[in-house]
C-alpha cells in the first residue's frame, strides 16, 4: 500500500507531537485551536489536496470487527502483542492491549520500544475506532498511516478509520 493518491500527493504523518497527534474524535476542536493560531486546519498534519481534506467515494462496504476498540493517551502503558499479518498487506500494525485489557491493532509507529516483558508505551493519542460505511457513501480523508485512513462521515459527521483499499478520491 503507498502512501499517496492517484494524483501523487504525499500525505503527511506528523506535527508538532511527532507521529498522528489527536486522532481521537476531535476535529473540531483541533480546527478552533489552528484558527486561533491563523492556520488552517490542514496545515501540517493530515493530507491535502489544494488546502482541504481528501473528499473519497466508497467503493467497497465496511464493517468493524471491533465494536468496543482500544483508546489510548499519549504515554500510556500497553502490552505490545503479535505483528499483523493478513492478505491485504497492511503493514506495521501490532495487537496492543491496555491496562483495561481492552486490545486492538495499533499502529507500530505508535507504538514506544518494548522490553523484554513485551510492554511498551503509547507515543500518541490513538483510537482503534472504525467507521462503518456503505457502498457509494461520501468521506473526508482526514489522516493515512499503513493502509487506512482517518475520515469523518459527510452525513452526520461521525469519524473512525477505514482501509485505504475501500475509497478512491472522489
């Protein structure tokens, strides 16, 4: 899976607290808070096409395995598990487990250096949440990382990942 578009643009994984800050559902804040600072939202994180979020069309339906996934704050202890390792090629992603024994798949850059006893730390904000969508339905690309993007529903705004292969730009 490459980290770009049909159309070549890069998207950019970073800013100001290193790999996806503030994944979790907090758009709107984070868009009042880079207001205030006379930024526009995508400057610096997420990807852009012409200085808005990447409008996707889904081609392919998709439903969550996972209705109760983990969350995780920046600096939590997590127990860093098997490496994935399926048919759609989605890199890098590790099965973590929390405090609260809640597991899910994380993003390995997400993920701290573990030791010998297999913990590690959270380097980032994260949320497993994925968005269930159907067939034809509009997103807005937020944020890509391994295979799957961060989007917000067109139709009343709900948020979560989906894999990259479900969308194409619309």
């Amino acid at each position: 899976m490459k980290f770009n578009d049909n159309n070549g643009h890069v998207p950019v994984v970073g800013g100001s607290h290193g790999i996806i800050p503030n994944v979790r559902p907090v758009h709107d804040e984070f868009r009042a808070s880079r207001k205030k600072q006379g930024k526009h939202s995508n400057d610096e994180e997420g990807h852009s096409r012409g200085g808005f979020h990447i409008i996707y069309r889904v081609i392919k339906a998709h439903r969550t395995e996972y209705p109760d996934p983990i969350t995780l704050t920046k600096g939590q202890q997590i127990s860093i598990g098997e490496k994935y390792n399926g048919p759609e090629n989605w890199d890098n992603w590790y099965l973590c487990t929390s405090l609260d024994n809640k597991q899910g798949w994380v993003p390995k850059q997400l993920t701290g250096l573990k030791n010998e006893t297999g913990l590690g730390l959270a380097l980032d904000d994260y949320t497993a949440k994925e968005l269930n969508v159907d067939l034809n339905e509009t997103v807005i690309g937020i944020k890509q990382i391994n295979g799957w993007i961060w989007c917000i529903r067109t139709l009343n705004s709900d948020e979560g990942w989906i894999p990259l292969e479900n969308l194409e730009p619309a």
